[in-house]
C-alpha cells in the first residue's frame, strides 16, 4: 500500500487519516519538513487555509512542500486543501501564498457568501460506479472561476467546477472525509499508485 501523508498543522487530519486507511493507504501525518521525504502523496486537509499557510512558513514546509509538488508529487486537497493548491487565490489574507500546483483561480468562502454550509448529491467523473452519486458536504467551501486548458473538470455544482484534476493533483470543494463513502480518496490512491 502506498504511504500518503496527510498535513498536520490545522485542519480535519484524522478525518482525512482514517478515509485514507479505508481507501488502502498507509496514511501517517507530516508535521515535519523530513516526515515529506517518507510519502508518495500527500493531502492537504480541509479546515482554514489562511491558518496552514501561515504554520507551514512557520514550521519551513511552505518551501518543501511547494518544491514537492512542482517535481510531481501527487496531491489531494480538500477545500481549504484545494485553495492552497491553487495557482492563484481570490479574497485571501494580504500575505497568504499557496503551495499551488493546480493551474486555476479559486475564490475562497465563495459559496459562503450565500450560504455557509450545505450538501449535495454529485455526480464526480473518474470514481468508482459513477452512476452513484457523492454525497458532497461543503462548508464555508471556496469555488473555481478560472481553469488553464490542462486542468479537467471533475464536478460541478450551481455550475461552478467543485472538483478537478491536474495530472496528479486533485482537488475538491467539498469534504469527503466527513462522509463515509471512500470513492474520492480511493482514486487518489489509485493516482498515487500510477493506476489512475
Ligand atoms: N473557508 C476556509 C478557508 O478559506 C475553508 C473552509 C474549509 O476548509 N472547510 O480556508
């Protein structure tokens, strides 16, 4: 089974944890600049990106982690994962930097504007048995308004893309690891693995 990590300085970490050891994966937390050598992928969590940008300067993951991810480490952020994967960020924090990776624009509490926190059902290209839809939470979720032309369009929702793809990068507006349908993490392993 391929070792995932998961990033552990703030955020649903044993959440995204425990999907990860029902999806296959050896998943272990990565609070640590030397933990990042020991992983094939590794998941941004969801919880409040502007509080994992800052720790990660703080702790000096920012820089390996960016450098990961540029060489082609595989990632998974879900939504405040997502917003830090992101090539670019509309309404962060003045200072807030991304790890990036994703070539797209996404505007972060972009749903929250109208409602802070809902679910639907999705329909998300690339799982398995696609006819049965993901029960998709979001909270306080960011959204995508730009995409380069390598970036895939895995689910929308209202409209707006809520789960990509960019060769080995993934991510979601929404947060499977508070539901216990794996579909979402299982194709990460699978991305990780080379399979997918
Ligand atoms: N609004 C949060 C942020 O900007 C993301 C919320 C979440 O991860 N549930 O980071």
């Amino acid at each position: 089974a391929p070792v995932i990590g998961v990033l552990a300085v703030q955020g649903d970490v044993r959440e995204h944890v425990a999907a990860l050891a029902a999806a296959g994966a050896q998943a272990r937390p990565v609070r640590r600049p030397e933990e990042l050598a020991d992983v094939a992928g590794l998941v941004v969590p969801g919880g409040e990106s502007t509080t994992i940008d800052r720790l990660c300067r703080i702790f000096g993951l920012h820089e390996p982690i960016r450098r990961r991810i540029a060489e082609g480490m595989p990632a998974y952020g879900s939504c405040a994962g997502m917003i830090q994967l992101a090539d670019e960020i509309l309404d962060g924090h003045r200072d807030q930097q991304t790890f990036g990776g994703i070539d797209m624009t996404v505007r972060r509490n972009a749903f929250g504007r109208q409602v802070d926190s809902f679910e639907t059902d999705l329909h998300v290209e690339g799982l398995d048995d696609p006819d049965r839809p993901f029960r998709a939470v979001f909270i306080r979720a960011p959204w995508v308004e730009r995409l380069g032309d390598d970036v895939e369009v895995l689910a929308r929702a209202d409209g707006h893309p809520v789960a990509v793809r960019h060769g080995r990068l993934l991510a979601t507006s929404f947060h499977p690891e508070v539901t216990d349908d794996h579909r979402v993490h299982e194709l990460f392993v699978r991305m990780v693995d080379g399979r997918s």
